[in-house]
C-alpha cells in the first residue's frame, strides 16, 4: 500500500539537538523545498547544483544580516533519513542563534516540525517500517546498556524481519486458499494443507514467544522494582545506602524510623533495578503514621519483581524465618532471604544455603547480592539475540494474531473449507500489517509519533 498520506509535501525545520547553550547545535530541515530554502540563506554556492552528502562551511545570511557561520551537510532525496531533501545545519550553540536561524528558515517557506515527524516521514516514504520507527524513540529513550541493545535490534529489522516472514508465508498460502474459491465445483486443492498446518502451528509458536518475552521487555524498558522488606532495624535503610553508594535514607536505631516508602535506582549489568526502601513491618504499633507506613510496605511487597527480606542473624529464630518462607511461597512471590549484621554477630551463624549472608555497614557481600538479585530476575536473557517486545501496542496486536491462529488451527483440525479459512487468514495478516505500519491511518500514526521528541 502507498503510505503516503495527504498534507506531507511541505518543508520542515526544527532543532535536532537539546535546546541550551552548547559549543554546537544542528538544526534539520526537510522537504521539497529545503535546498531552495537553504540556498536563499547561503548565498556563496548553489546548493542544489550539489553532490548528495557533502558538507560545505560558509556564512547563513539574511539579506544582508549574517546570522552564522555554519556546516551545512547535503542529503538529497531519497538517500536521506526521510527520504525527501534534507539539509542538517551545524551553527553554534546559542539559542539566540538557533532561534534566529529557526526564524528565517520559517521566513521563506519551511514550517516548525511536530514532534516525531521527521521520523514520521520517514516511515511515509518507506525508509522504515513502523516497528523499527518507534524503535529509534525507544534508542533516544535508552538508559541501560539493556534498552540500548533491545532497541538497536528492532531498528536494524530483527522484529520486522519476524513479521515479514510470517505475513509473506501468510499471503502465499491465503492466495492458494482463495484461488480455490475460483474451482469451487471442481474439487482442487491448490494449497498443501500439510505444509500448512505446520506453517500456523510455527506462527503460533513464534507469536508465544513474542507475547512471553513481553515481561522482560517491560523490565528492560521500565526497570525491576526490588523491595526491602524487614523487621523494624533489620538494616533495610543501611542496605539502600550500601547499594546505592550514598547516604539517601535515614539511618538510626530508634525502631520505626523509616515511616514511607524511598525508592531509588541502581545499574546492575546494563538493567535498571528500582530499589525501595520500606517501613519495618511489626505486629503492634501505637504510632498512627507508622502503621500507614507499614500498610505501603505490605503493599510494595505484594507488587515487587523481587522481594528482599532482611533479618538481624542474631536475633531472628529459625522458626520465625522458616514461616516467612512459607507465607512468601504461598503467596507466589519472588523473594531472597538476607542474613545481615554479620560483623557483629557474637558467635558463627549455623549458615543456610538458601540466605545470603551480609554486613550492609561494612558492606560485606553487597556485590555477591546484587549478582544474585540480578540472576533472580533478569539473568542472562537480556543478552539474548532474539527480539524482545518492549512495546503496548505490539502487545495487543500480537494477542489478536494468536486468536486469529488458534482459530486458523482449530478450523483446520475441523476440516473447514478454504472461505472459512480465507476469513481467519486474512484478520491474522491484518493484525500483522497493524504491527509494522502496512495497515493503519492518520490519527494512530499521529498518536504514536507525539510521543517523539521535536526533531526528531
């Protein structure tokens, strides 16, 4: 299908670089007119009569006001980033400036681009397809080695490569399918029904496996949330500073200290980890503000990825530790068992495989913790070379796509005829084209590009 939709052929500018003052600021134009927008603000040469991807230095003047001296780099359509003519102009990094150069861009002809729309063209004019444009906003947004690497492999095509395979083996039996309509009195079967079933039955495997990987992708994308849990002066508040390098929580030993949750972030091995520090949780309290704090504690607990329950090795028993094993496994949640205060303990604890022995104030065994909050949620999986599905919207295509098959393979088990089957295919490609952008319109491609920052 043609993606171009109506209003694209004008020309925009916008900055490409954060606003402030820097030693430099690009500013990007784009459309059918850049080069004659351009040319008429650097009168030295006739940029038009110039090679693609060059760069030529020289005054940006306004009449006869010079306004900079720039580097402007040549890109003409269609090898360029949008695809149309595009101009990058690298000026100093003065907002007067920029703003000034915004202006006279503005002056004679270009219009201030919207957010996300320089991308938006470029997925218009099919430089990309949709996954991999809300890849590069998902590139910009990346703050972890993680999310960088995830968003890298969709831009280059990893995902869209999976979908593409799946929709052209779709399409080529759908056309079998419904070329069978057309010998409907004459009882041919064009399609191997075989060959198949073992398509779908592949397709409903890869669309599991993509919908599974969403978890993760969700840890990379937003962060693992770890909750300190613990008996009041465990050392809950001493093990987040301890993990975060920094004194950030309160720490004395007046039991109740902590009355609301801290939460903060931590970087193990390129993940985002959101480390929260929780009120003690004890039985009995007169203290109104204390009890509050105790309830938020029950709660971040409840909806952690990763619960850390942390004791006193000297005074915690056995049976009370055992029990709270038990509750943590009967309510089906991730935990891990921190035995700390071990540089004062009076004599050697009867050590248990299943804890993890600490001393947060002299920060014994902190790193041995992290590698194992680490391996208790995320592990290796991130370093994996298959997509991961950090995106809502694919989600939920994907959903569709799994009924779709799992209706495509019930009505081959039932033997149902190909119009029947044309039917289920066809919703299946559908969702597919949802996905990479070949299917859609103006106001949801409006939506998912607002979300890009301007320039970009």
């Amino acid at each position: 299908m043609n993606n171009k939709l109506s209003g694209w052929d004008d020309t925009i500018v916008a900055m490409a670089t954060a606003p402030g003052v820097a030693a430099i600021g690009v500013i990007r134009i784009s459309g059918k007119n850049s080069f004659s927008i351009v040319s008429t603000l650097f009168p030295s040469k006739d940029l038009s009569a110039q090679t693609t991807h060059t760069i030529h230095v020289g005054l940006l003047k306004d009449g006869n006001e010079v306004i900079d001296e720039v580097v402007l780099s040549l890109f003409k359509g269609p090898k360029s980033y949008t695809g149309e003519d595009t101009i990058e102009i690298s000026g100093h990094g003065s907002p007067f400036v920029q703003e000034q150069i915004i202006n006279a861009c503005v002056k004679y002809g270009a219009r201030i681009a919207k957010p996300g729309e320089f991308t938006q063209r470029a997925f218009l004019n099919g430089k990309m397809d949709l996954t991999q444009a809300e890849s590069v906003a998902d590139l910009i947004a990346a703050n972890t080695k993680a999310s960088q690497k995830t968003a890298l492999h969709n831009i280059r095509g990893g995902f869209s490569n999976e979908l593409q395979q799946m929709r052209d083996q779709l399409i080529q039996f759908a056309s079998l399918i419904e070329l069978e309509l057309d010998f409907a009195t004459e009882d041919v079967e064009f399609a191997d029904r075989g060959k198949f079933y073992a398509l779908i039955k592949q397709i409903d495997i890869t669309t599991n496996n993509l919908i599974a990987s969403f978890q993760l992708g969700n840890v990379i994308k937003n962060g693992v949330s770890v909750a300190i849990i613990g008996k009041p002066n465990a050392g809950k508040s001493t093990l987040l500073n301890c993990l975060l390098n920094e004194e950030r929580a309160i720490v004395s030993d007046i039991a109740g200290t902590t009355r609301d949750t801290i939460e903060e972030q931590i970087n193990i091995n390129g993940v985002i980890f959101r480390i929260i520090d929780t009120a003690g949780i004890r039985n009995e309290s007169k203290d109104v503000i204390e009890n509050i704090g105790i309830e938020r504690s029950l709660e971040k607990m409840k909806s952690a990825d990763l619960v850390l329950y942390i004791f006193d090795v000297n005074t915690e028993s056995a049976a009370s530790l055992t029990q709270q094993q038990i509750l943590f496994k009967d309510s089906g949640i991730n935990y891990l068992m921190v035995a700390n205060k071990t540089d004062i303990s009076v004599s050697s604890p009867n050590e248990n495989h299943h804890f993890l022995y600490i001393s947060a104030k002299q920060q014994v065994g902190v790193d041995a913790l992290k590698e194992k909050i680490y391996q208790g949620t995320v592990n290796n999986l991130v370093n994996t070379d298959n997509t991961i599905v950090t995106n809502v919207r694919h989600l939920q295509s994907l959903h569709q796509i799994k009924k779709s098959v799992e209706e495509i393979l019930k009505g081959l088990n039932n033997h149902l005829p190909g119009d029947l089957l044309a039917i289920e295919i066809r919703t299946c490609l559908f969702h597919l084209g949802e996905i990479t952008g070949e299917i859609t319109n103006e106001d949801k491609l409006d939506y998912i590009f607002s979300k890009f920052c301007i320039g970009k």
